[in-house]
C-alpha cells in the first residue's frame, strides 16, 4: 500500500483489480437494477395506460348497452302499448257490435210490445173519439138551432116594425128594397159558392180517400199510417167544419148588419116623416089619397120582403139541411171507414199475435229438434270419424306389409343377383386363375427345358 504525498492512500497491486472488479460489478448490478426499474416503470405506465384504455372501452361499451338497452326498453314500451290500443280497438269494436246487437233485439221487444200495448189500448181511445165527435155534432146541431131561432125572431122583430112603421118615400123605400135584395142576392150567391166549394172539396177529398184507400188495400199498412190517416181526416174534418160555421157567420153577421140599417133608415124616415106631418098639418088633407096610395104601395112592398125573405130562409134552411145531410152521411162513411179500419187492424194485430206464437212455437219446436239431433250428430260423427280412422289404420297396416314384402323380395332378389354375380366373380377369377396356372406350368417347363442342357453340360465335383 502506498501513500500519497498528499495523504491520500493508494491502493495497488492485487487490491487494486479486486477494489476495480468490484466497482465494476456494483457499477453492472446497479445499472441493471436501474434498467429493471425502467422497465418496470415503463411496464407500469403501459399497463396503466391498458387499463385505462380497457375502462373506457368498458365505459364506453356501458354506455352504449345502457342506450341500446334504454332503447330496447322504449321499443318493447312502445309495442306493448300499440298491443294495447289495438286489444282495446278491438274490444271496444266487439262491445259496440254487441251493443247494437242487443239494441236491436231491444227494439224489436219494445216494437211488439208497443204493437201489444196499442192494440189494447186504442179501443177505447177510438170509443172516446166517436163519443166526442157525437158531442160535437150535438153541439152543432144545437148552435145550427140557436141561430134559425135567431134568425126567426128577427124576421118576427123586422114584420111588427113594418107593421107599426108607415114610410112615406117610395123612391127611398125603392132603393132599400134594391140594396137590401142585393144585400142578400150577395149573400145567397155568397152562401151557395161555399156550400158549392165545400160539397167539391167533400167530393175532392172523397175521391182522394178511396183512391188513397183503394192503394192503401194494395199494401199492408201499418198501426202508424193508420193512425196518420185518422188524425188526418179528423183534423181535415174539424176544418171544413169551422170554414162551414164562419160562412155561415159571415152572412148571418152581414144580414144582421143590413137590417140593422133598415131599421136606422126607417127611424131616420120616420121622423123625417112626423116632422113633414106636424109642419104640414095643412097639406093633409090634400095629400090624404097619396098618402093611403104610400101606404098601400108599403104594404105590398112589405108582403114582397115577407115573400123574399121567407124564400130566402127557406133556401138557407134548404143550404143548413144540405150541409147538415152531406155532414152525417159524411160522418156515416167515417164512422164505416173508422170500423172497418178498426176491424183490420184487429185482424192485423190478430194476425201479428198468430205469426208470433207461430213462430215461438217453431223456434221452440226447433230448438228441441236441434236439442234431440245434436247428441245424434255428434254421436254419427264420432262413429264416422272412428270407422274412418280405423279404415287409415287399416290401410297403413296393409300398405306397411305390402312395402315390407316388396322389401323382402326386392332383397332376396338382390341377394339371389348378388350370389349369382359372386359366383360369376368367382367363376373367373377361377378360370383366370387356372389360365394363369396353365401359363406358369408352360412356363416353367420351357424355363426347364431351356436349363436342363446347361445342367447336363456342367461338370460334377
């Protein structure tokens, strides 16, 4: 060991190389641990940067099976509710169908029982009808009294003021016997157009209703139109009935006011007449033969209205018989008509009670014949299915033998070609084989017969 000037100890010799070896080995030792660490270090960062590649790939691959899923959820959602909306759709078809089923079937109850019921129950409706227009015919017939008895006591009134009432102006007595007889005239021809217009619209209607009735017979009618056509003709009835009644007002209302302005007339005469009388008390004497002429020539005027109106009231009475005649016998066709419709719609409801329980009865008697044929059917049909399953059975059984002795003989014969190709085989490769035999024994002695000199020709030892 040596020393440096410098203090500093020197290794050398064998210490030396052993103190270099060992540097070197720790210098290796600690470069390859620093090399592993590298690795390590770089392995690890590699394998973090796997992982976290590999967690996102799984986030991301999450992600989408959640909205795969999410979707697949919303699709399934979405299906199951048109399933829904369709099972519904067709519920809810299903329910109306029957709904309008048992709507109709209801109607047609209520229809036969409202047929029922209004067949029970019309007749006396019908009675109340004819008893009330009794009643009104009665009341009519008293109204048509009331007004003749009217009309009489004025005719009565108007002949005792004649009478009593002596006018003085055959110029103005003229004149109101021409307006009076007009007034009348008017009212007559008045009278006699809607007696006229009333007997042809009787005719119009009547001709209208048997030929309405004629092409109703045509056809079955049913309770309504029935029902239709006499409120009809009761309504039309009840107004040519109160057209009747208002002519008849009117000109007794015109009458009424055509004498009242006689009477007018006459009172203004009258006193025109006793003031002439009471100023010209001197004149009458003079005029004492006019006067007597006047009165004669008043009375003859009046015995001419008396005459006049007496025709007039006897062709009003004529006129009120008429119509009252035209109205009952119309009235007796009515009530003819009435019955007999009553008589056929009794026949008809007779008639619709009859093919009711006529067809209760059948659908009744079909019902058991379908109750007793049913089992029957259904016991023809089991044996017929049976006897034709067992024909099948059959069938298959004999076409399963047949096939399976075809099968067999298709093998036997395939057995028997077999053996006979076999023995053919076996045949030739005998005849080639005893060809072949043939061929080696000539062989085999031309091969002996070509040796046998050169073995005689060979010296013996």
């Amino acid at each position: 060991m040596l020393q440096d000037p410098n203090g500093v100890i020197r290794i050398w010799g064998t210490g030396y190389y052993d103190k270099i070896q060992r540097e070197g080995e720790f210098y290796v030792s600690a470069q390859r641990h620093m090399l592993k660490n590298k690795v390590r270090r770089q392995f690890e960062e590699f394998r973090a940067a796997i992982d976290l590649s590999l967690d996102e790939r799984r986030k991301r691959l999450l992600v989408m099976l959640q909205t795969e899923d999410r979707k697949n959820h919303e699709l399934s959602r979405l299906e199951l509710e048109d399933e829904r909306l369709l099972h519904h759709e067709e519920t809810m078809k299903e329910a109306t169908a029957r709904r309008e089923e048992l709507e109709n079937k209801e109607c047609g109850l209520s229809d036969t029982r409202r047929h029922v019921l209004f067949a029970q129950s019309c007749v006396p409706y019908r009675q109340y009808v004819i008893e009330k227009h009794a009643r009104e015919v009665a009341e009519d017939r008293k109204e048509i009294t009331r007004y003749e008895e009217w009309d009489r006591l004025c005719q009565e009134r108007d002949a005792e003021f004649a009478e009593k009432q002596k006018p003085h102006f055959e110029e103005q007595l003229e004149r109101e016997d021409e307006g009076t007889r007009k007034l009348r005239q008017r009212t007559s021809d008045e009278i006699k157009s809607s007696y006229r217009d009333f007997i042809k619209r009787l005719q119009s209607k009547e001709d209208d209703k048997r030929f309405r009735y004629s092409e109703e017979q045509r056809r079955p009618r049913t309770i309504l139109e029935v029902q239709g056509i006499e409120e009809e003709s009761a309504e039309e009835k009840i107004k040519l009935k109160d057209e009747l009644l208002k002519n008849v007002k009117q000109g007794v209302d015109a009458l009424k006011k055509s004498r009242d302005e006689e009477k007018q007339k006459e009172k203004l005469v009258e006193a025109f007449c006793n003031k002439i009388m009471v100023t010209d008390c001197e004149h009458a004497t003079v005029k004492k033969e006019a006067l007597r002429e006047e009165q004669l020539q008043f009375m003859r005027y009046q015995k001419r209205k008396s005459i006049n109106e007496k025709s007039y009231n006897q062709c009003i009475d004529k006129l009120h018989r008429d119509v009252y005649t035209e109205k009952r016998l119309q009235e007796q066709r009515q009530r003819i008509k009435n019955k007999e419709k009553q008589t056929m719609f009794m026949k008809e409801v007779e008639d619709f009670r009859k093919a009711v329980s006529l067809r209760k009865k059948e659908e009744k008697a079909a019902e058991q014949e379908l109750e007793t044929e049913i089992p029957r059917i259904v016991g023809k049909t089991v044996k017929r299915e049976n006897e034709l399953l067992l024909e099948k059975e059959k069938e298959r059984h004999r076409r399963s033998t047949q096939y399976a002795l075809d099968l067999s003989g298709q093998q036997g014969y395939d057995f028997s070609v077999h053996n006979r190709l076999r023995e053919i085989e076996l045949e030739r490769e005998k005849k080639a084989m005893t060809e072949a035999e043939v061929k080696y024994q000539e062989l085999m002695k031309e091969v002996m017969l070509c040796t046998a000199p050169k073995r005689n020709n060979q010296p013996l030892h």
